[in-house]
C-alpha cells in the first residue's frame, strides 16, 4: 500500500473510531443510562447535552481560524480526541449522576471539536479534488463499520454488566482506533507563528470578513441557514431515537441494537454509493436526494404503529444519513476556499452544536404532551418533521459558486 493509500485510510479511520463513541455513548448507552438506570427526564439529558453543544459550538470558529492561521490541525485533533476520552473513562467510576453528567459534557466537547472542526479539515489536504466525495464516504463508510463494530464488542457488556459498564471500554476503542491519524496523516506547510496574541487577533480578524462575506451573500448564508436546521433535526432524531424506539415501538434492548447494526449496514452502501453518486452529479443533487430518503423515513416512523415496520424504516435512515454526511461535507468544501476550510467547519460545527435547539424543542414537546403517554413522541416526531421540510425548500436555492 503506497503512502497515499496508507494516509486516507488513517483518516478515513478517525471516523471508525470516533462513530464508536457517537453511537454507543450518545445515542445509545449513556441516553439509556441517564433516562431508564438513572431515572431521569428526557430533558436533563437534552439540557446538558445541549449545554457541551453550545460551549463547543462557540469554541469551533475560532480554533478553526487558528489551525488556519498555523495551517495545522493534527495536534488539534489529538488534544480534543485524549479530552474526550479520558473523561469518558472517568464515566465509567462514578455512581453519581451529576457527576456522570459533568463528565458526559466535558468528554462530549472534546469528541464534538476534535471530529467537526479538525478531522473534516484535513479532508481537503488528504484527497484530490475529483475524489473529495470518494474519500469523504470512504470515511462514514467506516464510520458505520466503527458503529456495528462498538455494538457488537460492548453489546456483550451491556447487557451482562448495564450501562455504565460500557463506557470504559468505548474510550478504549475510540483511542485505539484513533492512533493511525495521529501517526500517518500530517500536516502540510505548517506555519511558525511565535506571537500567540497576534495568532488570536489574525483569527479572529480573518473570522470577522468571513462572516461579513457570508452575510453579504445569499447563497452561501443560505447554506448555512439550511445546513443549520437540517443538521438540528438529524441530530435530534439521532439522539433520541433509542429512546423512542424503547417507549414508543416497545423494542427490548437487544431488539434496538440489532436493529441498529441493520440500519448501520445500510449506512455503509449508502456512504459508498453517495461518494461516488457525489463525484459524478454533484453534491448538492445528492445531498438533496439523501434528505428526502431522510424525510420519508421520518414520516413512516411517525405513521407505523407494528414493531415489523422499523425494519424496514431502520436500513431506509441508514442510508440518508450516511448520504447526508458523506455529500454535505464534500458540498461545503465546493463553495469554499481550501485555505479557510478550518473557519467553514468551525463555522458548520457552530451550528451542528446548535443542535440544541431541536433537542430542546424535542424535549418540550414530549414535557407538553405528557398526559398523551407514548404518543407524544409522535407528536414530537413530526415537529421534527416539518422543521426539515423547511431547511430543504431552503437548501434549494443554494448553488455551487
């Protein structure tokens, strides 16, 4: 394998291991952990959630500004990447929940910066420009064999040991599997700056103009409107659907993580073939075609009241998920310049890390419809849906410049 092989598969990697603790911790464990071992509202885990979102997503610009400014961003990522995982050990000794919830925030922070802003940056230095798509889904390719990996590996864990018992080892897997992109992928023409304050200042300055540039122009503000609201709504339905799937379609655990290693096959076609689907018509048709296989499972989920149905609905958010970020990433380095990418997905990690606000919403939605019992995720549910009909009749207008 030559030195270029050897470099993409280290990055795409990244995205093995980090999907480990996106999916096992996030969506899965610590949501159970939380809701069902600890016995607490939905909206405690969404509050605290959301809070590590909102401290990451105003931290993201400007670290992205500064790796730009130094042009370097692996020592970023393995600053963040140890961060998360060390405090997501640190989950693993407590009993208390607010410590546990202290720890989830910190840990979070550090998957959320470490994998948004640094490891999408190095995509543009790692492939060639007519293989951005290819090399984008080879990574969320891996990134749901990194999902169906961790279930299966901890699966054993949680169902012998709870919850808790599973968060030792995901840091483990996360770190291991992250080791690669530290060793092989490197940074290129790295910048000596000496001067830390007139490092912050220069980003802060370059950050400055390019919000001024976004703001002045409809497309790319536009982009990042709809990027915004559809990220949000993903996220949420992500988030939360181990807790619907339990309450709602009355799935037993083993049940929801076989469903869920289902649906992240599924998400492993659906990112090779809209990396390639990508490269060949575009990443906006394809981007747009993933939301509505998103939006069509959303609405069946809504409408399907027989447990047997998941199984077909599962494989279907499979695979527009996967579509969604395979074509999003390579569509925003399109409408941007390579030397401020660093900003561009500090700036989308911002407002992924406003996701809060969907989980919120979520989370007050089921608060209101209370006395409706399971039905008022449903209800919650189709909030959701018509939040991401918006962000697309938005997403739309937007074109490549």
């Amino acid at each position: 394998m030559d030195k270029k092989r050897v470099t993409i598969f280290s990055w795409a990697l990244y995205d093995f291991s980090n999907a480990i603790f996106g999916m096992n911790v996030i969506a899965l464990y610590f949501a159970l952990w939380v809701t069902v071992e600890k016995g607490a509202e939905d909206i405690v885990y969404g509050f605290v959630l959301g809070l590590s979102m909102l401290i990451a997503a105003i931290a993201m610009p400007i670290l992205g500004a500064i790796s730009d400014k130094k042009n370097e961003r692996v020592p970023f990522l393995i600053i963040f990447t140890l961060l998360c995982v060390l405090f997501l050990s640190f989950i693993g000794m407590v009993e208390s929940i607010f410590l546990g919830l202290l720890f989830f925030a910190i840990a979070n922070l550090g998957y959320l910066i470490s994998g948004a802003v640094f490891y999408n940056a190095l995509l543009p230095y790692v492939a060639d420009e007519e293989s951005i798509g290819r090399v984008s889904g080879y990574g969320v390719c891996l990134s749901y064999v990194g999902v169906i990996t961790g279930l299966l590996a901890i699966r054993p864990i949680a169902l012998k040991f709870g919850y808790q018992a599973t968060f030792i080892p995901t840091a483990f897997f996360f770190l291991i599997f992250a080791l690669p992109c530290f060793i092989f992928v490197k940074d290129k023409d790295v910048r000596k700056i000496k001067n830390i304050g007139e490092l912050i200042k220069g980003a802060f300055l370059s950050l400055k103009n390019t919000l001024k540039e976004i703001r002045a122009s409809k497309n790319q503000f536009d982009f990042f409107l709809s990027l915004f609201i559809i990220i949000n709504i993903v996220n949420t339905v992500f988030i939360f659907m181990s807790v619907y799937l339990k309450k709602v379609v009355l799935l037993k655990d083993a049940e929801i993580i076989t469903l869920y290693i289902v649906s992240n096959i599924f998400s492993i076609i659906g990112a090779l073939a809209s990396g390639v689907i990508s490269d060949r018509i575009g990443p906006k048709k394809t981007l747009l075609g993933a939301i509505m296989v998103c939006v069509l499972s959303v609405f069946l989920a809504i409408i399907s009241f027989h447990k047997n149905f998941f199984w077909v609905i599962g494989p279907l958010a499979g695979l527009a998920f996967s579509g969604i970020r395979v074509s999003g990433r390579a569509f925003a380095i399109t409408l941007f310049p390579k030397e401020r990418i660093g900003e561009i997905f500090g700036l989308l990690g911002f407002l992924s890390n406003l996701a809060f606000i969907g989980l919120l919403i979520w989370g007050a939605v089921v608060f209101i419809f209370g006395p409706l019992g399971p039905f008022r995720y449903r209800i919650a549910l189709f909030v959701s849906l018509c939040i991401l009909t918006w962000g697309v009749t938005i997403l739309r207008k937007v074109s490549p410049e």
